[in-house]
C-alpha cells in the first residue's frame, strides 16, 4: 500500500471519478483509508429550465455516496459550497482545514488550478475546478499546519497538521496510476452520476476509456491516470 489515507478533493459531484476514480478504487483495493471532500453541491449541474438547485442538490449527493460506494470510498464529506459560485474565501479555507485537520491524510488529490482549458483546447476549465485546486494548495500551506490560522479550530480539538504528499491531477504529469484493474469500476462509479449522464454525451465511456488509454500508452499501461507528485516531506528543506 503507497499511502494509508487518502484524501480526494474536488469541487463537484462527479469530478473525483473523471479525475482519479482508476487510482482511488485501486488504492482501496490495495487497503487505503479513502477520503472524499466534495466542496459544491453541485447544484448548478443542469441546464433543464424545469431544474432547481433546491431539486438538484440531494441528487447530486445521493450520485456521489452512489459512486463512493463502488469505488470503496470510506467517507464522504460534503462541504456544501455553492456550485458555480466558488471563491477562495475565508470560509472555504476554514472548511477545507477542518477536514485536513481531521482526516489527517498521507497524501491529497486534488485538481491542478493551472489548468485553464484542455490541452486539446477544446473546452475551457471550470473555474471552480481552478479555485477548488487553489484551495488545495492553500490548506498545504499555509491553512493546515500553521497554529495562528483558523484558531477557532483548535478550540475543535484540530490540531495543526503538515500534509506529507500532494498529487494533482494533470495532463502533464510525472506519475502514472495503472488503473487497467479499476477503469471499469470508474466507468460503473460515473455512471452513478445518473443526472448527468446525458450531460457527458452519449459516447461518454468511450473518451473516458479513450483518455485513459493515452495516458497510459507512453508507458505501455492499458489503462492510466496522470498525476503531478509533490512530496512535501523531503529531508531537502529548499532554498525557499
Ligand atoms: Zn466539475
């Protein structure tokens, strides 16, 4: 087992399965303790005028405890920021260092907030991909391990917290996840996400399958997610 807590952090119901679901149900079948963080309520996921967000919201959640189940996902932890509205506020840096805090994990997934559109260039990033990758990096540092930020958390009972390993997920990455034992588990996991669904199109498992084929392929794995690695314990302090 490379790490024995996981926490996987996103911003909508659905992401964490397009981003790393081979890599997380992988990583439970190996005995991971798996974490999800989802910060929106992915309310916003519709674009039916009969939709509402108030409609929409136990939904979405419903989808994603859906998807946490088949990939092995111990828990979830819904932040319950609004989809399509997210900024790097006060308030979400607190929420994103309470369950550092308390989970404790080994590494983080997260997204990649450089990322501002596809490599291919035929989408632009959701921002609150972008800001969900910021709060990232944020609650890494400074959020989780400094004493002076969020003492109201103390009072919780959270004590700082250095996070030892960050992987983003990113198209231009150092570190292959073979996922050949759990892509059809990401496949099953996104297919939960049954209101959105017709949202992905109709060949949605064939780019999913497509995507992670490329990935794969310049280190002859069937199958692979790509991630940008940062361990954060290294004896090497730097010359920051
Ligand atoms: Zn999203």
């Amino acid at each position: 087992m490379q790490f024995q807590k996981v926490l996987a952090v996103f911003a909508h119901p659905d992401d964490g399965e397009f981003g790393f679901g081979g890599t997380v149900a992988k990583w439970a079948d190996e005995g991971s303790e798996i974490h999800y963080a989802c910060i929106t309520d992915g309310s916003a996921g519709s674009n039916d005028p009969g939709a509402t967000r108030e409609g929409l919201r136990p939904i979405r959640k419903r989808e994603q405890l859906a998807a946490a189940k088949v990939l092995g996902v111990q828990e979830c932890h819904f932040l319950g920021f609004v989809d399509g509205e997210l900024e790097l506020t006060m308030d979400l840096r607190r929420a994103m260092t309470r369950v550092v805090r308390s989970v404790r994990p080994d590494v983080i997934l997260g997204p990649d907030p450089s990322r501002m559109w596809s490599g291919s260039r035929t989408y632009i990033n959701h921002r609150d991909h972008r800001v969900a990758g910021e709060a990232v990096l944020t609650v890494v540092m400074p959020d989780a391990p400094s004493r002076p930020q969020f003492p109201e958390l103390l009072d919780e009972g959270l004590e700082p917290f250095e996070v030892p390993a960050l992987w983003l997920s990113s198209e231009e990455g150092d570190t292959l996840v073979d996922i050949s034992s759990s892509i059809d588990r990401k496949l099953e996991a996104l297919g939960s996400h049954e209101s959105q669904v017709g949202e992905f199109g109709g060949d949605w498992q064939d780019w999913v399958r497509k995507m992670a084929k490329e990935r794969g392929a310049p280190a002859g794995m069937e199958y692979a997610e790509s991630f940008r690695t940062f361990n954060l314990r290294e004896d090497d302090e730097g010359d920051d």
